[in-house]
C-alpha cells in the first residue's frame, strides 16, 4: 500500500475524474468509514414482488 500523505503517490491526481477524485477523498474520512461500517451489519432489504397484468 502506497504512502497516501506523500504528494508522489497522488502525482496521477491530475488525470482523475470528478468521482474518482471524490472517492479519494471520501474513503479518508473516519464518518464515511464508520458508517459503511454499520451498513454490513444491517439485514438486506426483502425484494418486493409486483403482481403480473396478466
């Protein structure tokens, strides 16, 4: 894993897109971190079935 406080390990920045740039940044941040967290720990959504027009 690279050293992500050394400015040579963001030296690609410069071609990144908008979203990828936003990732960089998000996936930093502790409340991000710990909120992705608690999401694998809740029950997955049921699927809801519609009927057919049949």
């Amino acid at each position: 894993m690279s050293d992500w406080q050394s400015p040579a390990a963001y030296e690609h920045a410069q071609d990144i897109a908008a979203a990828g740039m936003a990732w960089e940044y998000l996936r930093r941040d502790d409340d991000y971190r710990r909120a992705f967290q608690r999401t694998k720990t809740l029950a997955a959504p049921k699927l809801v079935s519609w009927p057919s027009n049949n």
